[in-house]
C-alpha cells in the first residue's frame, strides 16, 4: 500500500487497494507469502490498462562536479557524472516513462568546469537526456553571453520564470514547459531566487531584473494547473523553497535547490518539498503512480553515486579529455601545509577558520592594506595536510573575483561586519574572515546590533578614521548585500583574481601552518 499510494498518514491504504484493485491487504498481512502471490498481487495492480508509474529523475546543485570528489576528512570519493550518467542511462533503457529534471547550478564552480565555461557539463546533461534545467544563482557565475551559448548548446530547456533581461524574457531562458509520460502531463515550472544578483559579479547580471519568485509562481501554477496532471516546480530558492508552498498552492512536488542538503520529503501545506542533493553525489527517483489521469500516490528515495557503481565509459572518455589539458597545469606544487586547511561550510560560513585566516592574510600580503575582509562562501574546499597545488587553490577560490583595494572609513568596516554576521547562526557565504582586525560579537542580539567589540593590534577601530581594506570585487560591487563598500573609492585594482593572490602568498611562504588565533569571537552562540 505504501509503495502504491505512499506515505501520506491522511490516506486510508488498506481502502484505497480494496477498493481500487480488489485486494484486501487483510489477507495477507499475518504470514509470509510466496513469490508466486507476490506477483499475483503486483499483476492486479499493475496489469490495470488504467494504472500507470512514471519515473521522475532529479538532480540539483551539481556545482560542475564532474569528477568525484573526496569531502572534508573522509576516505572515500563520492559522486561523479560518469556514474551518475550511467546509472540514469540504465534506469531509461528499461523505463520509457522517464522524466529527468536539474534544480539549477549545474555547469560551474570546479576547475575543469570554470575553465571550459561550463561546456563540459551541458555535454555531460545532453548525453543524459535531460528535459529541464532550472536556473539558480551560480548560474549567474558568468557573463550572459556564456548562459546564451550553453542555452544553445543544451539539448533542453532553460527554466526561469522570473529572470528578465533588459526589461524582457530573453530568448534562452522560458518560464515553463509541459512534459507528457506514460500519457500523463507534467507542467515544470522554473524559479530562480530573486535575490541572485546579490550572490554574483555584477558584470555578470548587468541588465538582469528579477520578478517576485512567489508571484511568478502563482502566475505559472495559474496558467497550468487545469491543463495538466501534475505540477512539478524546479524552485531554486535557498530558504525560500520551505515557504513557496505556504503561499503558493498547487504545486503537486517542489524540488528544492540552493540549500545543497539531502533530506526525506516534507509535507508543507499541499505540496511534497522534494530535497535532491548537491555536487553529483545523488539522483532523487520519484515513482509517481496513476490511475487513469488521477495521482493516487508516489514513492521517493536517493540513489547516492559512489564508488561502487559502474562509469559510463563515452562520459569517462570525455572527462579525461577535458581534464587532461587542465590537469598539466593544475598539478604543479605550489608550497605545502603542515595542518589541515578547513574549507568547509560549516567552519567558514560560520567561525573562523585557519584556511580563511590564510586567504586573508594573502590579500594583505599582496596589497600591503591595512585590513583584509573575506566572505566565507568564495572558500568552497579544504586542503589536506601535505603538498599544496595549483589545483588546490582553483578549487578553494574558484571564482573569478578580482583584487581591489578600497578607502573605508571605521564606520563602514564596522557595518561590514554587522552585515556578515547578521544570518548567523544559519551558513550563509557573508561571513567573513579577516585579516589585521578581530571582531565580537554577540548571537543573542538582533541583526544589525550584533557587534561587540573591533580591534586593531588590540585597540579599538577608530570608527572616523580611513583605512585600506582590501577585499574582492564581488564584495566591494556591493554583493552579499555589502552596499556600504560599494561607494568606497577604489585606490587599487590588482587585477588579480584571489586565487592568484593564495599562490602568490604560499609560493612566498613555502610551508604554511595557519592557526586559530582568536579573530573572531562569539558569544552566546546557541542563542538562537
């Protein structure tokens, strides 16, 4: 009954197969049964003309991660779109009524993929024979004219119903589409966060406006919801994916993206939040199951990709090639580190972090500024005790934001900060490292009075006083909602990307053991 009609506790199952296919779960729930009876049962259902499953694939957050990849500490490689590709080219081959759909940041964010500008992954997505693809807002990580090309490229649809160019909806991006499977209709709408353009560059969404997520949704949900049989929305919206169905109804499934966490389906309102995952670690299957054109149930579980299933060998073949002509360059030592350098989300997101003290304490060596501010979401991966590489320091700053210095008075540092923490407790990539200051502050107070205390080798900021603060260009252009730097007067522009300025440090270093030195201070942490 469950496999059938699922585990919604509203639904009286026993009922529903009684009186649905004539089976009286009663009969057969105090003993063991036979293979034979198992498919006398699985006949009465599925041999109805009326019944039918269709299989709807989704993956979400993939971050350009073609190859697998190691996490934090941990022994084993997980994902990978070889495998991934594989595993969805079996399914296919013996399901026809496949329907396979991504939640958005997809092509970028790893080396090979930031290099070729996306490309490899789209030709990993053609291959897979994807129907849809969200936008979310690392799809913004490059200029519009490489999203156009990648459209081009993609053998289906970009989705977004609220992303608008120059006051219109370009030709590359379309607010939905209608699947039909198994003789069934799917209307796929596409929402991407309407705060995105604080996320990225803003070259890269020069002339891009953003509608109102929830009121794009309500108008698409609108205009389908009587003409097809389910509606399924691709709803990058980071937090707002848990409220999108508070105030947007009609919405069969929401799969979630931007949040990059694997959950179990939650119940909000009357639409299934579907959690897919992130980095090509997993592919969400959703069984949805009719009869006739009515949804009577569905079933849900992740298929994780690791080592132990088998690649696809055409998808391996032009990995290897992609990464080949990366890999020469990216293998080259660059110094070494005596600790391990903590990437990770939870630490630079939300504390210091020794790897974050050591990017910081880079833009300040380079620069010679008086005060170095890192947001912790451009530190996307640890470095592991030993060599470090070029590859290390592509992988930990892969985007392309270049080196400025800025005039900024103590006041203005100090809003800096206030902003960085002011999401905290929850991981967002405004908090900031930092460099030649140390900061408190206090979890219990609101957002925005949360700063305690900012020295300066021990003395309090002199909040009148100009110092040089050298920072990226997506902070200074004003993103994470850093709009205090954006009218700050730009005295030097390096025109090197962080990266650069991480090799230029270490290869000046050779061996670096960044500690924990107390720059960031919280109190009442479990406040809230």
């Amino acid at each position: 009954g469950r496999i059938v009609f699922g585990v919604d506790p509203g639904i009286d199952r026993n009922a529903q197969l009684k009186a649905a296919f004539a089976i009286d779960a009663a009969d057969w729930s105090d003993r063991p049964i036979s293979r034979m009876q198992a498919a006398e049962l699985v006949e009465k259902i599925a041999g109805r003309g009326e019944f039918a499953t269709v299989t709807v694939l989704v993956t979400a957050d993939i971050h350009g991660h073609l190859e697998p990849y190691t996490p934090g500490t941990s022994k084993y490689a997980i994902g990978g779109m070889s495998r991934m590709a594989r595993f969805v080219r079996d399914l296919k081959a013996g399901n026809p009524d496949v329907i396979l759909l991504d939640v958005g940041d997809a092509p970028y964010n790893t080396n090979v993929a930031n290099l070729f500008e996306g490309r490899p992954v789209i030709e990993v997505m053609n291959y897979m024979g994807y129907n849809a693809m969200a936008i979310g807002n690392h799809d913004f990580d490059f200029p519009q004219n490489v999203m156009k090309r990648n459209a081009d490229l993609a053998t289906f649809p970009f989705l977004s119903a609220n992303t608008y160019y120059e006051g219109h909806r370009p030709e590359y991006l379309i607010p939905s589409i209608v699947v039909t499977a198994a003789g069934r209709s799917f209307g796929i709408i596409g929402l991407t966060d309407d705060r995105s353009a604080v996320y990225t560059h803003p070259n890269n969404v020069r002339g891009i406006t953003y509608k109102n997520h929830f009121e794009a949704a309500a108008e698409e949900v609108e205009s389908m919801r009587d003409k097809v049989d389910v509606v399924i929305a691709l709803s990058h919206l980071h937090g707002d994916n848990y409220v999108l169905p508070e105030r947007v109804p009609g919405i069969d499934f929401e799969m979630g993206g931007g949040n990059d966490v694997v959950a179990f389906p939650q119940l909000i309102s009357d639409t299934w939040l579907i959690s897919p995952g992130k980095h090509s670690e997993a592919v969400g299957v959703l069984n949805i199951n009719f009869l006739g054109n009515k949804m009577i149930g569905f079933n849900f579980g992740h298929v994780f990709i690791t080592e132990n299933l088998p690649e696809d060998e055409s998808i391996s073949s032009l990995i290897a090639g992609y990464a080949t002509e990366l890999n020469a360059k990216m293998a080259q030592p660059i110094g070494s580190t005596g600790v391990f350098l903590d990437g990770e989300r939870a630490t630079v997101r939300l504390k210091e972090s020794n790897l974050g003290n050591l990017v910081a304490d880079a833009l300040r060596h380079i620069t010679g500024a008086d005060i170095a501010l890192q947001n912790g979401g451009g530190i996307r991966a640890s470095i592991k005790e030993g060599i470090i590489t070029l590859k290390d320091a592509y992988t930990v700053l892969p985007f392309d934001n270049r080196v400025v210095v800025i005039e900024a008075t103590g006041r203005t540092v100090w809003d800096a900060l206030e902003n960085g923490v002011a999401p905290y407790p929850s991981a967002a990539g405004q908090f900031l490292q930092v460099s030649g200051v140390d900061y408190t502050f206090d979890a219990a107070h609101e957002p925005g009075s949360r700063i305690v205390s900012v020295t300066i080798d021990g003395k309090p900021i002199e909040l009148d006083k100009v110092y040089h603060v050298v920072a990226n260009d997506f902070l200074t252009g004003g993103g994470d909602h850093y709009t205090m730097l954006k009218s700050c007067k730009i005295v030097l522009d390096t025109k090197l990307y962080l990266r650069d300025a991480l090799t230029e440090y270490v290869r000046s270093l050779g061996i670096v053991n960044p500690k924990l030195e107390g720059r960031i201070t919280i109190l009442n942490s479990s406040a809230k």
